[in-house]
C-alpha cells in the first residue's frame, strides 16, 4: 500500500524539480541535498522511525521519508546503488577522510587483468525498486546515483599511479575506463526505465581548491566520454541527470554542458561562492545547493537565513534549489539547518 507520509509544509513533487531542471519556474522553491546525515534524518522522523530492516529497506524508508520532510523531492544514496556494482576497493587505514596516494590493487596490466570485475546484480536491483516505490512519500523519485569513473580509477590504481599511467601507459588507461564506464552503463540501461527512478546522480569528485586532479585534457579523454554515456541512457528515458563534483571545475564547466548535465552540485565559498557560479553559469545549467558546509557549520542562526533570503532574491525560482554546498554533516547546528529551510517555508517538526 502506497505510503503518504510527507513533511508538515510540502509533499514531494518530483515534477517540480523536473521543472527547475529544465529551465522552467516551479510552481514552490525546490529543496536539493545530495546526502544528509543520519542523526539530522532521525531528528527529524522521531517516533515515527521504522527499524533499519523491518520492513525490507527500512533505512531507505526512513531515509526517504527524512528527507521528505526536510522539503526534498528525490533522494540519491549512492552507497546503496554501489551494491549492486560492487567494486571490490583496497582496504586503507581511515579515520575522517581517505589517502589515495598509496599503490591500489591495479598498478599494471596484469593485475588489471586479474581483477575481479563485478556485472550489475540486476535481480537485487528490481526486487529493491518494485519494493520500495510504491512507499515513497508523495511523488518523490530516486535518483540512481554512484561513484564516476574518476573516483573509482583513483581508488582501484592510488593518485600516484593513476597520474602516472596516464602519461606512461595511456592505451591500459583506456581500458580501464572502458571496463568501468561498460558495467556502469550497463546497472543505468538496466534499471534506469523503472518508474520509482527520477534520473541519474553521478558523484565524481575531479578537483580540489584550485584545479582538477588530472589535466582537462586528460578528463577529456578518459573520464568524460563515459559520463556523456551516462547522461545519454538517462535522457533517452526520459529521466534526468545531476552531477556532484567536487573542486576547482572552473576549467571543465563547458564540457560539463557539453555532456548535457541537467545540473551541477558541489559548492565551495573558497572555491566559488554559489552566488558568483549562478550569476556566471545559472543560465544555461541548473546549480543545486551551494551553502558552504563550513559557512552553515560555524555562521550564527542569522547569517544563515539572510544569506539564502538574499540567494533566493537572486535567482527568483529559476534554475536554483536551495541546499548545502556539499552534504549536511554532523557538525552543522540543527538551527542553522532550521534556518536555512525556513527561508522556503519549510516547517519539519
């Protein structure tokens, strides 16, 4: 039985964030968050919290339904879709953040070719979709989200090599890219028509503070065919496509529209204010979120809720969804948050 839990101010329309999407003005400001943690989602839900496994996917309802009422209208949750592609990682010592630097399982050809390559887990994948749309709250959609073929390359080969290859060993470079983006496309072909996915949200963290990690020519040529796939399959259906990317971007941004992203997640104060980067790109693309983690952290209540008056006084409802920078972490003050969702009349209780 279809489950009608929504938050106390709006019920998730993921046909208003298809709007904002393509250009159009939505019908009420549109709330994006890439990840929210799990102690703001169950602060939220209170009682009305199911257990993680009972029924099936409980974590996702609950997830679903936090996010509902925190004003959302999709919900991505990588972490889960990498289950059904599951890439086996090197296993690093890791506290807050992960190295990349070190060697990772694929240095040369042979142990490429030793590899243990996953095919999507398609029976896992229909079975979750079948189960869980029907519950989500209103007409929200998810969004069937994984790691890009950069992050994946960076964690399988280690920066150093990764970096090393592309000059020493182009054509094994290729490959592997090829071997990645192949079984990526084939979970989004085989899944992306259900009727519970709203599009594609593709996490693949190409920068840093002042430039990508590898050269734009080199993204050129390895990374960004496969993501052009991508958000090829996702529109063919008739869904949408998101791209998170992390770092300095500034020198890919044209290739980003090339690829055809409906929008762009990702926003660092010290990076590019999302003030300047809708100014500059909000024309032709849509920015989602864009309050600095570390301005929602540490600014007071105040701040807060001025800055995304005066970001909503700019934008006018036009290719702009309110949102954090990146995601909302542990460290960001449930008030802040408050403050940052009243400012589009949201009221979760």
């Amino acid at each position: 039985m279809t489950n009608n839990f929504h938050s106390d101010s709006v019920t998730p329309d993921f046909d208003q964030f298809r709007k904002l999407l393509a250009g159009e003005k939505p019908d009420r400001p549109v709330v994006f968050e890439h990840y929210v943690d799990a102690c703001h989602v169950n602060r939220v839900l209170g009682n009305r919290k199911v257990d993680n496994d009972n029924p099936p996917w409980g974590w996702m309802l609950n997830a679903a339904r936090g996010y509902a009422a925190l004003g959302c209208d999709c919900i991505g949750l990588s972490d889960y879709w990498a289950k059904l592609l599951r890439f086996e990682l090197p296993q690093r010592e890791t506290g807050h953040s992960i190295g990349q630097y070190a060697d990772g399982m694929i240095t040369n050809e042979a142990s490429m070719e030793a590899y243990p390559w996953p095919e999507p887990d398609f029976a896992r994948a229909k079975m979750f979709l079948d189960g869980i749309g029907p519950e989500l709250p209103g007409n929200m959609k998810m969004n069937l989200g994984f790691r890009g073929p950069y992050d994946l390359l960076a964690e399988l080969m280690g920066f150093e090599n990764l970096c090393l290859t592309a000059m020493e060993n182009p054509g094994m470079l290729e490959e592997l890219c090829r071997r990645i983006g192949q079984r990526q496309m084939k979970l989004v072909e085989g899944c992306i028509d259900h009727p519970a996915l709203g599009g594609v949200q593709i996490c693949d963290d190409w920068g840093f503070k002042t430039s990508t990690f590898l050269s734009p020519e080199d993204l050129r040529r390895f990374i960004f065919p496969w993501h052009k796939k991508v958000v090829d399959a996702a529109h063919a259906a008739g869904k949408v496509a998101i791209l998170h990317a992390c770092g300095n971007v500034s020198k890919v941004m044209e290739d980003v529209l090339a690829m055809g992203y409906d929008a762009k997640h990702s926003y660092e104060d010290a990076i590019c204010p999302v003030e300047r980067m809708w100014k500059q790109w909000g024309g032709r693309i849509t920015i989602l979120g864009g309050l600095d983690v570390d301005f929602l952290a540490r600014s007071t209540t105040q701040a807060v809720r001025q800055r995304c008056d005066a970001l909503l006084e700019l934008t006018q409802g036009r290719r702009y969804a309110l949102g954090s920078g990146n995601s909302v972490t542990p460290d960001i003050p449930w008030e802040n948050y408050m403050a940052m969702l009243a400012a589009v009349g949201r009221t979760p209780r």
